[in-house]
C-alpha cells in the first residue's frame, strides 16, 4: 500500500507543471513555427481561442472558450455521441488551468457566472502572438479603436507619460505616482496590480509599441509591487472592488 501511495505521488509530481514549463514552450515556438491547429498542445489551442476572443482587453467566459474550441475541432471539444452536437464545457478546463500556471492568463472558473471568466496577462498576450496565424480573424475596427482611444486618455494624457517622455533617464514612478496614475488609493496593491497588468496587456494587443515601454520602464522601478506572480495569484480569487 505505502509503495502504491509512494508511486502515485511520484507520478503526480512528473506531471506537475509549472512556470518554466510555459517558457520552455515559448522558446520551442519561436524554433519552430506551427502551421496546424492540431499540432499544437490543449493549452495553446485554449490560449489561441482566449486571444482569438480578445482576451487581451477584456474578460472572456470559460462558456465561449468552449463553443470556440468546439467550432474549429468538434470531435476533441464536442460530446462523444454522434447525434449530440454539444461543446463540451468540461474539456478546456485543464489548459486553461495551465495557462494560469503559465501565468499567461488570469481568472478562472465558477459556476457564478460574474465570477466566471478568463483574460490574457502580458506574457499570455507574447505567447499568443507566436501562434495567432494559426487562425483568420478580422479585425473589429470600431472595437480596436474605441480599445485605442481608451488607451490614449489613460496613458497618452496622463501627467505621468507626460514625465517620461520629457525625461526618460530621470523618470521616477514610485508606489505614490503610481497609484495616482491608475486612480487607486496608495496602498490598495492588488488593486494596483489589477489595473496595472489590465493596461499593459491591452497594450500589448493594440501594438502600440511607446505605450509598452513606458509600462515596463515602471515595472522595472517597482519590481516588487508589480509582481505577475502575484497578480496571477489573486486572480484566483474575486475580482478587486472599485476595479
């Protein structure tokens, strides 16, 4: 009995994932370029709809990760039997958990659906691009603008971008400016965090190359407030209020 147990959890830690596992995928990606749906792993197929849905600017239900998983592969993602032409909800779960593990996607799933939904972390939102040809999207213009004027009143306008481009090697963005960038109370950090990743991702997706700089150049002066572990982390949990 104890050999069994002992052979079980050997077995459970083999097939344990982990962050380095999604960046040894990442490397791999970048060697060797997919050129088939089917040719790629469960969690990439889930972070290849979740992008697909926009998932980089906004939260996307675990539901419609399913029916569009199910619309490009029936027989993986639909129910068994011929004569059910169903998605099966259940089927995605375990790559979108990887994703999360990856920490190239925050969220999760819960039967409430207002706490149900999944969104592209920045790092997800790089992973994506590097198998985003393996679907035909068009582009929705007026959503992708309405997307980038957002951007633009919140990062543009904002008297701490305004610093930045005035003077890149002196600029300073502490805990206090940036709470105040963000409109969060100073020492509210998941809230921080929250917004702070949100941004960077929808970024990210835009392309809008000046406005990633500046995200990261803050990263780099508040490495530990804007940890990606922990806002992965807290994502688990319900949404932060006044967010």
């Amino acid at each position: 009995m104890f050999l069994i147990q002992r052979k079980t959890r050997v077995l459970h830690s083999q097939m344990a994932k982990s962050k380095d596992n999604g960046v040894k995928i990442i490397e791999k990606l970048k060697q060797n370029k997919p050129y088939e749906l089917n040719d790629i792993s469960q969690e990439l197929q889930c972070l290849l709809a979740l992008g697909f849905l926009d998932g980089g600017s906004r939260s996307v239900y675990t539901e419609d990760i399913a029916v569009c998983l199910w619309k490009w592969l029936p027989k993986i993602y639909g129910w068994k039997l011929d004569k059910y032409k169903y998605p099966d909800k259940q089927m995605p779960k375990r790559g979108l958990s990887y994703l999360r593990t990856y920490e190239w996607a925050q969220g999760g799933f819960n039967e409430v659906i207002e706490r149900d939904g999944w969104r592209l972390t920045p790092l997800g939102i790089d992973a994506y691009n590097l198998i985003s040809h393996l679907h035909t999207k068009k582009i929705n213009t007026k959503f992708s603008k309405q997307v980038s004027d957002s951007l633009q009143r919140k990062i543009g306008k904002s008297e701490l971008y305004d610093s930045y481009l005035k003077d890149n090697d002196s600029f300073n963005s502490d805990k206090y400016l940036l709470a105040d960038f963000l409109g969060v109370r100073s020492g509210m950090d998941r809230q921080i965090r929250y917004k702070f990743f949100s941004l960077l991702a929808q970024t990210k997706e835009q392309e809008i190359d000046k406005y990633v700089s500046f995200l990261e150049k803050i990263i780099e002066q508040n490495s530990e407030l804007l940890d990606l572990s922990k806002y992965t982390f807290e994502s688990r949990q319900n949404k932060p209020k006044g967010s």
